[in-house]
C-alpha cells in the first residue's frame, strides 16, 4: 500500500487572483514583507498497489485526467510505503 501526496500549484505565467488576496490580507494583518503568496492544492491518495511502478503510473495517470489541468497547473507527487 501506498500514500501519495500530490502537490499542484499554478504555472508561473498564469494569474494567481487567491495569492493576491491571500497576500493583500497578509499586509492588512501587518505581515508586510510579504512580496508574493501563490496558492495550490495539495491532495493525500491511499493505493492499494503493492509495485512502486505501478503505484506511480496510476497516481500519474489521476494528476493528468482529473486531479491537475495540464494546461494552467503543474504537479509533482511522493509515494510513501505504508
């Protein structure tokens, strides 16, 4: 069995509109050396696969049907053995 932790964050490139008001009420709270906040996902999956391979190409597989848009996000996971 396996734990994957997926993170998924915007691209460089593309509007962050909840970082920019994340960062806006960072200042208000007085935290103004706060220059840039991007906001993402983060996301646990329990598999019960017992091959790491096989494990990792599902997990891949999840991230580019359904969990991340390929096209505005980018994704990286870990698999943990649990």
């Amino acid at each position: 069995m396996y734990l994957a932790k997926i993170y998924i964050t915007l691209k460089p490139l593309v509007n962050d509109p909840q970082g920019l008001t994340i960062r806006g009420a960072l200042h208000n709270l007085g935290f103004t050396s706060v220059t840039s906040v991007r906001a993402g996902k983060y996301i646990e999956i329990q598999l019960d696969e017992n091959n790491r391979e096989q494990a990792q190409s599902k997990v891949t597989g999840m991230c580019e049907k359904l969990l991340a848009n390929p096209v505005i996000e980018n994704y990286h996971f870990e698999l943990e053995k649990i």
